[in-house]
C-alpha cells in the first residue's frame, strides 16, 4: 500500500472518531437534561411571578412593598424580593398588595388575618405530598415575548385598535398573571378597586362605536391621569367598535398615551346619560365575546385570568398562584389532562366591602352579609363543586388545589371563572351580553376536551357590593329565545364537529 492511501486511510479513522464522540456527548446532553415541569407546554406562550431572583430588572418589585425607586435601586433590589410590583422612576406609591384595610377599622382587623390551621390534605385529592425540586419560574415555564406595539387590524365584522393605549410597565411573559376584561366607558369606575386588590398586568377591551368613542378617549385620560397612578403603568387599553360604526377621527395611540387631563371636569361616567349613549340610541347589542378575546389574546403573559370588570379578586392572587406553581408539590398539577384554576365567586350587600380574605368572607356568609353569586339569579350557573366544604374548610396561608372538578353531572352549566392560558377555547364571538349563555358553548367545549377544573381554596372574587335580584325583562328574554336557537341549531353543531362530543357534556 502507497504511502499516501495510508495517509487517507489514517485521516479517515481520526474523523470517524471525532465523529462518534460527537454523537456519544450528543445522546448524553439529552439524555441528562430535564423537560418543562408539570406538562410541555402546547406553545410559545408562558408565565412565571416575579418571585425570588427572576424578577425582570427589578420593575415588579417595589409596588408590593409599598414604596417605588428609581431603576438603578430597583435593578439592584430585584435579587432579594419575592413580591410582583411595579416601577416607575420619580413617582411614590404609598399602598401595599398584602391587604386591603377594612372600613369597619378593628372591628374587622381579627377577620383580615388568616387564621393558622393544619392542612387538610384529603380535600388535596391526595393524602400524600408530591416532593418536587422547585424552579424558578422563568426555567420551569419557557416562553416568547409578544410585541405590546399598537397595531389595527380587522376582526370580523369590528374594527380593532389593539394596545392602543399601552401600560408603561414592562412584562416579561413569564412574571405575572394578567387579568383580561371587557367593558364599555361607563364601567371604569371599577378599574382602581380592582387594581389595589390585582397589583399585577390588566388588559381591558373598551367596546366604543361611533360617538362613545369621544367619550370613550376622554374616560381613559382621565383614569390615567386623575385617579391611582397604578393605571397608567399596568393597564393596556384597546378598542374596538363595529365596521358600520366608525368614529369620525382616531387620535394616533401616541397621543393618548401622552394627553393630560383637566380633573376638575370629574370623571366622564358620572351621570351618564344611558339612553343618549350612541350604543343604546343605535340598538347595537353588546359584543362581550369580542372584547374577551381581544382582551385576552393581547395579555403580555402566559398565564391569564379572564374575568369581568366588576369581579374583584382577593389580594395577594397573582403572587400566591405563581408561588404553587413554582413549588409544585400538589398531585392535581400533575395530572395528564388540560387543566384550568377556577375560583369561587360571592356577592356582598351594598353596605359592606369585600372581604380581603377567605376567614372575613366564612363570617360574612354567616352573617348574610355574603352570599354566593347569582344565588338569587342562576345558582346552578355558579355552584362550585364541594362548595359546601369549601367554606367549612378554614384558611391556610399558601394556596392549594382544594378540589377537581368537571362540568358533568350537576354542574353540567355550570359557568367557572378561571386562570388558565391562551390554549384554552376561546369565547364565541357570535352570542352578545343581552342574549345571555354567552360562556355556555365555551363551557361545552372544555368539557370534551376532559379539562380539570382545578378549584384553589384560599382565593375567590367578589362581585362589586350589591345582591343582584331577579328582573323582569322582556326585551332581554326575547334576545335570550334567539341566542339559544343560535347555539342550538348552528353553534353547536360545529363545536360536535371541531371537539366532538363526550358522555355528560352539554351547553
């Protein structure tokens, strides 16, 4: 053999080497790595709590502890706080997310704490604790960011300004739960008690046809403005209106974001005339399933809290949910089916305050000051599975999964309002408030899709104070006979054919 087919033949062993050596380190990299907790997540999306040393620059940090800095302070304080909070250089914030005084003073102070108790872990669904090595949260979820820039686009038959007037706050998709809402401009009165007790991002879908527009600019200014600073850096605003419904002139988002306002004018839904409101002088229905799912499709953040606007939470959710998830030690988080956190919701009489947790809430249900909402409207549209021994168990200080749920049986219409995620079905944009079942068909489709219904035990909401009573509406009702003919001959027959059906699902 020459010496030259040597020489090839020596090159080619040393590269068959190397190449198998790669291979080898290759199979061994995976072989050692570890996947997401709980279950893969389906997409791009995720979220985490600004707890421990993720804390994205340290700009969710100090509206918990009640005081703000500048960004140099913030970004050295954000490896030692474990709380979601806000940061915007100049300003001070004197309020805190860990409790909400009541207006009864000391009277009501015992009841603000929650009381020390050993967990009952057979309402757990489990009598055995699952020891999982925790993570943080930006590891355990990975996630992309979305573009926050405003943008219009065309949906369906609306016109939509998404972002239109953005928060100031920067969010990383995996450091807070966002609370995605709809309304119309009348309805803002409820954004600061809701903020003092959520503390975390709010996306909100202002419905604002034609000359509601206006008026519409005019409350966004003014509540970014005049009221709680907390406004302008952690609500997003959009908009949206009707294509046959146009406003005569759309400000550039720019020039919202940047307006003052004279607060001597007083906020712009105080006596509103309701009848004068271009929505109600057109006739035009109330399109809730477009601004929930502008509002929660637009959420900078994996995890999402779909709810209404005038649903306050208890304080402290967004930092306690994220906190169970990072910890994941419950056997329910493991479980291979969809998932989504439900919590419990109460109404409270005008008199009083919601209370700012659950041992408040067990008196104020004792007192009948409290009760489960809709009970004197649709109990069966808001009966939470073991409801009952959710109010006898007394509360803890972390948050749990007291209990899984499913929407057979009893709860077959039941109508859960939940965090989950931007995988879950969205709302039919086709049923309108006035028409009623508006949650009904999406219910339907978590239902085939085997979703748990993940009950947590120390969180819940309170609708803003005062006991809905049953009306009578006879316009409503005849909306109500469309609606239901709707989903019954074109809605769902297309939901049987996308998710199919299952044994004890129905709308």
């Amino acid at each position: 053999m020459s010496i030259a087919a040597i020489a090839r033949r020596n090159w080619a062993l040393r590269l068959s080497v190397v190449l198998n050596v790669c291979v080898l380190l290759y199979v061994c990299a995976h072989i050692g790595s570890s996947g997401p907790w709980i279950e893969e997540p389906p997409t791009n999306w995720a979220a985490a709590a600004p707890l421990q040393s993720d804390t994205y620059g340290g700009t969710l940090n100090d509206l918990v502890n009640g005081t703000q800095k500048g960004a140099a302070a913030s970004a050295a304080a954000s490896s030692s706080s474990s709380s979601a909070a806000v940061v915007s250089a100049g300003r001070s914030i004197k309020t805190s997310l860990v409790t909400t005084t009541p207006p009864n003073g000391a009277k009501d102070e015992a009841l603000d704490k929650p009381q020390e108790h050993p967990r009952n872990q057979t309402l757990r669904n489990s009598t055995t604790t699952v020891t999982r090595k925790p993570m943080s949260l930006k590891d355990a979820v990975p996630c992309n960011e979305k573009s926050t820039e405003p943008r219009r686009a065309q949906r369906g038959d609306y016109w939509v300004l998404y972002n239109y007037v953005p928060m100031s706050m920067a969010v990383r998709c995996w450091e807070s739960v966002t609370y995605t809402t709809h309304a119309d401009y009348t309805f803002l009165d409820n954004l600061e008690p809701l903020l003092e007790r959520w503390r975390a991002p709010i996306s909100i879908a202002m419905h604002a046809p034609g000359t509601d527009f206006p008026a519409t600019l005019d409350a966004i200014r003014y509540s970014r403005n005049c009221g709680s600073p907390l406004v302008s850096q952690l609500v997003t605003f959009h908009v949206f209106f009707s294509s046959k419904h146009v406003p005569k002139m759309i400000p550039p988002s720019e020039k919202i974001a940047s307006d003052t306002y004279n607060c001597s004018l007083g906020a712009p839904w105080v006596n509103v005339s309701f009848a004068k409101m271009y929505k109600n002088e057109k006739k035009l229905l109330y399109p809730v399933n477009v601004g929930r799912n502008v509002a929660r499709e637009s959420a900078p953040t994996f995890y999402v809290f779909p709810s209404d606007i005038e649903l306050y939470p208890s304080p402290n959710l967004p930092v306690k949910f994220l906190e169970m998830i990072r910890k994941r030690d419950q056997p329910a988080l493991y479980k291979p089916n969809p998932k989504v956190f439900v919590l419990s919701i109460f109404e409270v009489d005008e008199k009083s305050q919601p209370p700012n947790n659950k041992t408040h809430l067990i008196h104020m249900l004792k007192t009948g000051t409290a009760i489960p909402f809709h009970k004197k409207l649709c109990s069966g549209c808001h009966n939470v599975p073991k409801s009952k021994e959710w109010q006898e168990t007394p509360e803890t200080e972390d948050l749990h999964v007291f209990h899984v749920g499913k929407r057979t049986g009893s709860f077959v219409h039941w109508e859960p309002i939940f965090i989950g995620t931007n995988n879950d079905p969205f709302y039919d944009e086709r049923l309108s408030w006035e028409g009623k079942s508006d949650k009904m068909t999406q219910g339907y489709a978590l239902c085939v899709l085997d979703y748990d219904f993940l009950i947590l035990d120390n969180a819940f909401l309170v609708h803003r104070p005062g006991i809905k009573i049953f009306k009578k509406d006879p316009h409503r009702d005849m909306l109500t006979a469309k609606t239901n003919a709707l989903i019954k001959k074109i809605i769902m027959p297309e939901l049987k054919v996308l998710y199919g059906t299952r044994k004890g699902c129905a709308v």
